[in-house]
C-alpha cells in the first residue's frame, strides 16, 4: 500500500484540541470497512505517518508523537486513527487515502 492523497481539516470541536490522523483504503467497500475496522494493521500504517505528514506539508512533526487508538474519533471505536500525543497537530486532522 501507498499514500494516494492526503487532505488536512481544522478541527475545532469542543474537547478536541490534539490532531488526528485517518486512513482510508481507496476500494474498500463499506461492509469490508465495518468489518476490518478493529483489525487494521496499525503498525504498518505507523511506518506511512511520515510520507501523510509530508504530502500535508506538516513534515516537520516527529512521526513518533503519534499514538494508536481504536477510539480515535468517537468513543464507539467506530473511527480508529493516530492521535498526536504532543500536540505538534493542535486543532488538525489528516484524512489519508490509501491505494494498492
């Protein structure tokens, strides 16, 4: 897998000050998306935080500030993501679109 486009969205939702990044494979349907939801592949996709960050232009944010959670954007687990636990991504969430 590669990164195939990133897209950065100011978030200023109340309680939601640390950013966030998502991934998203490109042909995923829906029910393979509900169904692997909670069995991504969480630290391969740690090894493409760096090309995300470049292609946003944030570059300049370490990689390892990232952490994995399954409950990343709801408290359902619904939405997993890296959440920047030094809040170098203040107000920011990255939606990364992946392609085979």
């Amino acid at each position: 897998m590669r990164v195939d486009g990133v897209k950065v969205v100011t978030n200023y939702k109340k309680g939601s000050t640390h950013g966030k990044i998502y991934f998203n494979i490109a042909d995923e349907t829906l029910l393979e998306n509900l169904l692997n939801r909670r069995t991504r592949p969480y630290n391969d996709l740690r090894k493409m935080i760096p090309s995300a960050l470049k292609l946003a232009g944030l570059d300049t944010i370490q990689s390892d500030s990232f952490r994995w959670s399954q409950k990343a954007g709801c408290g359902c687990g619904c939405s997993p993501g890296f959440v920047d636990k030094d809040y170098r991504l203040t107000h920011k969430d990255i939606y990364v679109t992946l392609v085979d």
